[in-house]
C-alpha cells in the first residue's frame, strides 16, 4: 500500500515551533490542516504553499483566519522533505524583509550544519 503522503513536514530547531506555541488554539489548527494539506495533496494550491519571489527556494506557507493573515517560510531537502523555518503574523500588504532574511539565514544553517554531519 502507498504511503497518503507526498512530502515530509520538519520543523528545524525552534523557530517556527516558538511562533506557533504563541497563537491561538484556533490558528495552530488552521496551521496543522494546511501543513497537512500540503504534506498529503500531490498539488498544493498556490493560496497556501507559494514560492517567495526573488529567493531561492524559499517557499511561504500561509495561513488566514478571522481577517488575520499568518505566513512561516520553508524549504525543501532531498526533494520530499519540507523544512520549517521560521513564522509571523502578516500585518501589511508587503512581507517584512527582516522575515524574508532570517528565513535565508535559517535555511543556510541547516545546509551547514547538515553539511558538517
């Protein structure tokens, strides 16, 4: 029998696990059914999972919920295997570069660290 999913959710470190233990009961819901959308669907829509313009591989899970707007950032390794950077709650129209930025800084320490294993 084939496995229901498509890829593998990790959450590295805690960056994106000391966001999300700080919301609400309702909004970690939301945030478990779209990571598990896109851990079982073979096409994510692009209204939660999206590549983040003008990066290299860094994707931008989103989450919405009673008018709030919630984003964490990812990347893949060895194809499958999504890892979860880090997370905030979106309150303009443009994504903060600080966030965009640490979202790099993340996905480069996995790379190094895994790379010295």
């Amino acid at each position: 029998m084939l496995s229901p999913y498509y890829r593998k959710i990790y959450y590295y470190k805690d960056y994106y696990l000391d966001f999300f233990n700080e919301l609400s009961a309702d909004v970690q819901k939301k945030f478990n059914w779209t990571l598990e959308l896109i851990a079982t669907l073979e096409y994510i829509p692009g209204k939660y999972f999206k590549h983040v313009e003008g990066t290299i591989g860094i994707y931008e899970i989103r989450v919405e919920l009673a008018g709030n707007i919630y984003r964490a950032f990812s990347f893949f390794d060895e194809g499958k295997l999504i890892v979860i950077a880090n997370g905030f709650q979106k309150k303009s129209m443009k994504t903060p570069k600080i966030e965009i930025d640490l979202a790099k800084k993340i996905k480069k320490e996995y790379f190094d660290e895994k790379g010295n294993k």
